[in-house]
C-alpha cells in the first residue's frame, strides 16, 4: 500500500509521483465471489490509480488494499506460442548459453523451463546461466528489491531474459484496463534500464512481439557491456507515446471505453439480442464495473479455467460459466475480453462462428481490433 512506503517510487524510492490514470473505486481484480453470493456493495470499494514517477520514469500501481486468491487460469496458446518464439529468437542469436535456468514465475501461470529443458538446461534454485521473468516482476511491490533479487540468482556470466508489456502500447492503444490490482509496475525499457542499472546489469538485447498489441523481451548481464541496436530501436518507438500528454491520454480512453461498451450493451439489450462475454479476466472487471455491466446486459461470461466457473463477475451479477455452457447457450453475441484469444476461440468453438465480438477501447468491433504494434527488432 502506498502508505507503507511514504508515497514513494516503487523503482528509485523518489517523490516525484503523479496521477496519470485514476479510475476511482473497483472490484479487487482477483476475487471472483460465489455466484449465488448477494452483491456486497464493499466488493466495488478498492482504490485503482496509475502513478507515474518523473524522476526514473516508472509507471506503478499507487496502492493495493486487495488481499484475494486468484484461481488459476488457463494458460492461452497465444501465450505458448509466443513464448516458444521468445526463446527461439534468443537461441537463433546465438544468445541462449550455459546449462542451468531459473524462473521467476507469474502466479498467473505458465512457464518457460520445459522450452530450455528441450534446449539442455538443467533447473536449479542457484544461481543461473539463464534466469528467466515472464510477466512476473510486475507483481512485485518493492521493485528496487525484485530486480536486485533477479540479478543475484543470475551467475556471473549468465544473462537475465526480462519479459513485458510495454507502456508505449498500453498508452498508444489506450489499454488502460491493463491497470489492475496486483500489477505493480508498468514499463518502458528507458526505466527498465534504470532498475537493471541500480541492480548491476545493462541491457544487450531487445525483441518484439504481437502479443497484447506490444510486448518486449530484454537480454541484460552483469556489469557494462556494448548494447545491441535493437535496443535503440525499442527505445526510439517508445519515447513517443510516453511523454506526459500521452499518459494522461489514459484517462480519456478509459472513459471513452466505459461510455462506448455501456451504449453498445443498452443498444443489443433494446433489440432483444442474448449477449454473453468470452474470457473471466482482470482487465475485465474494472471495465463491467465502470461500464455498469449486469446480467440485464451479459448473460454471462464464459471462461476455461474451472476455477472460475460457479463464481461472478465481481461486483455485478454476472455469471462465470464454462464453455461448454457458453455453446449450449447459443448466444446471439459474444463480447471477447481478450483480443489475443481470437484465434484460439474461434478454432476451438465453430459453432459460435460469425457471433464474435472483439473488446476495443472504442467498442466491440466485429472480427477484429486495431491494435498499435512494435516493430520486430533485428538480431
């Protein structure tokens, strides 16, 4: 919480903090409730704002009064697919050296090791010739202190492979639902380079990917070393969405989206058309909690992780229900939370083809979504 550290930066401990994105009171990301529970009117009473520190440049979570267990999800093949690229664009660079890995994981799930395992490496809870953080430092609270633990398990002459999302997507797409309790930082490789730097290591090495319309992956060793033009290139498409104007720009979007999916909803309510919801996830709750969404409006929101099913929207009276349930329903629309699940869920439910409706900041958009991209940087 952000009493417990004196409103301070959770990177370089400086005050100079400012709201970039204030999204007021939420449900807790994390708590999806019984869904035969009464809606308790304190589920929606947990503070959400994104600060923005000028002194580093990192973009945090202000505070967190959740305490909530997360189920587990149902790792997307968007997210294997993407991580098996990751680290075949390492190795293809000549890049994936040593025998032992280690992995700092996220408690959303999902892991790296059986890929090195496939490449020779060995685990261990030593240090490391191949340390690896897939979307997982971002759920720490001290992140001066989870850097310097990342950089501690790396071995002398092993390198450390940091995965995000990138800030510059999340502004230039106006993904501001990818602010979320848990979520403790988001970052741009200018203030990545920064945490690295206190922690002893320099970035070598960037690559880009599609996944969440931007996401880097950065190699970063012990001590000095000479930086790869793919760094540059990170850096020089980045630093243009990331100056204070852009920032602020969240705010609006996430106005904007809250207004668009409320008239949307109320417009295919009117018209008598069934609407259910694909994907139980975070990004989703703060967006049916400032849209106002219910079950008058989404019959109920399909997920693939059992844990889910039985439970509710927190907040809302909406539903969490199986695929399955989703496919005997035969709705006349599905609202998909998750663009990246696109592919997937409509190789995998045929029967709902034609009925997809894909989340944007602007609105459900049919088939599809615009999303701003990073280029693919060379090795």
């Amino acid at each position: 919480m952000s009493s417990e550290r004196g409103n301070r930066c959770r990177g370089c401990a400086d005050a100079a903090l400012r709201p970039v994105l204030d999204l007021g009171k939420v449900p807790a990301a994390d708590h999806f409730p019984s869904a035969n529970s009464p809606i308790d009117a304190g589920e929606a009473g947990h503070p959400l704002r994104m600060d923005y520190c000028a002194a580093c440049g990192l973009a945090q979570l202000a505070e967190d009064d959740t305490v909530t267990g997360e189920p587990r999800g149902v790792e997307p093949r968007a997210l294997r697919d993407q991580a098996a690229d990751a680290v075949a664009s390492v190795a293809s660079a000549g890049l994936l050296t040593g025998r032992t890995a280690r992995e700092f994981g996220s408690p959303h799930g999902g892991t790296w090791l059986p890929l090195l395992a496939a490449r020779g490496f060995t685990e261990t809870a030593a240090r490391a010739d191949v340390v690896l953080d897939c979307f997982g430092i971002m759920h720490e609270p001290n992140q001066r202190a989870a850097f310097r633990r990342r950089a501690a398990a790396t071995a002398p002459h092993g390198a450390l492979l940091i995965q995000y999302h990138s800030l510059a997507t999340i502004v230039a797409a106006g993904q501001w639902n990818a602010l979320r309790h848990g979520h403790f930082a988001y970052y741009s490789l200018a203030a990545l380079q920064g945490l690295l730097h206190e922690a002893g290591m320099t970035v070598t090495h960037a690559w880009t990917f599609d996944l969440y319309g931007g996401t880097v992956l950065l190699r970063a060793v012990h001590g000095a070393a000479a930086e790869h033009d793919s760094v540059r290139a990170v850096l020089d498409g980045e630093a243009p969405h990331l100056d204070p104007s852009g920032l602020t720009a969240l705010q609006r979007a996430a106005d904007r989206h809250a207004d668009a999916l409320r008239r949307w909803l109320d417009e295919r309510a009117a018209r008598g058309l069934r609407v259910y919801a694909y994907g139980a996830a975070s990004r989703a709750v703060a967006l049916f909690s400032l849209s106002g969404a219910h079950r008058g409006v989404i019959a109920g929101v399909a997920d693939a992780s059992p844990g889910k099913h039985g439970r509710r929207m927190p907040g809302t009276d909406i539903p969490i229900v199986s695929p399955g349930e989703l496919v005997a329903a035969r709705p006349d629309l599905v609202l998909l939370t998750l663009p990246d699940l696109l592919a997937e869920v409509r190789a995998t439910y045929p029967e709902l083809d034609g009925r997809w409706m894909v989340d944007a900041p602007s609105g459900p958009r049919e088939g599809g979504i615009e999303t701003a991209t990073l280029g693919r940087a060379a090795t």
